[in-house]
C-alpha cells in the first residue's frame, strides 16, 4: 500500500508541476484523472493537503474562495483578479520580521504570514 501511495503521490504532484498556474484541488483532479481515471476525488485532494503538510507544495488560502496549490515552495506572494480568479505569483520582496512585530503588538505568537492582492489580471482588463 505504501508504494502505490508513493506513485499516487507522484503523479499528483507531477500535475501540479504541470500546471503551474496555481490549480484548485478540481483542477489537479480533473487533470489527474484525465490520464489516471482510478486515482479517486478524495486521495487526490488527501494528497494535495499532505503535499503542503509535507512542505512540497503550498496550499494557498484565497479570501472568499477555494484553497489553490502551487508548485513554489519558497515564500512569496500572491494576487488574484476580483473577475477572472485567476491566481498569479508576485516577485516582490518578502516582509522580513513581520511576525516578529505582529507578535510583538498583538501578544500572539505569530508563526508566518501571507499576503494576498487583489486586483485585475491583464487578460480581464483587455476583454
């Protein structure tokens, strides 16, 4: 069982590479079971939670929308068109100490952050 959760794995994060557009975990299925129609809804969306669990993907948290995934695991941020929902990294530095000053002025122990734009994408600006 080990080793068909391994290929299982495999495959999915292969379609997540694929992707590459920040997917929901819909699309990742749709995609996997396009070529893999025995791998089920439910191990691909364990399998995507697990994959960000497991830091080889990150599960991005959209404001009043579904979880997307991305293939980049490095910090970084992120912008979604308010039209389209279209989901697209953003290459701006990252908020260096922020948690340290969050925790500092809220009392928590603030352990990360994100960040999210909202905004619209050039493709929904054309149309």
């Amino acid at each position: 069982m080990a080793a068909r959760n391994t290929v299982q794995r495999s495959i999915v994060l292969d379609a997540l590479r694929r992707l590459a557009d920040h997917p929901t975990a819909d699309e990742v299925y749709e995609a996997v079971h396009a070529e893999h129609p025995s791998i089920s809804k439910a191990t691909v969306y364990r399998l995507l939670n697990k994959l960000s669990e497991d830091g080889d993907a990150l599960k991005v948290k959209i404001n009043n929308g579904a979880d997307h995934f991305d293939h980049n695991t490095f910090a970084h941020y992120h912008v979604r068109c308010t039209v389209c929902g279209r989901v697209d990294d953003v290459m701006v530095p990252v908020l260096e100490g922020i948690e340290a000053d969050a925790s500092e002025v809220s009392g928590y122990k603030v352990s990360g952050h994100s960040l999210q734009f909202d905004g619209v994408c050039p493709a929904c600006q054309k149309a």
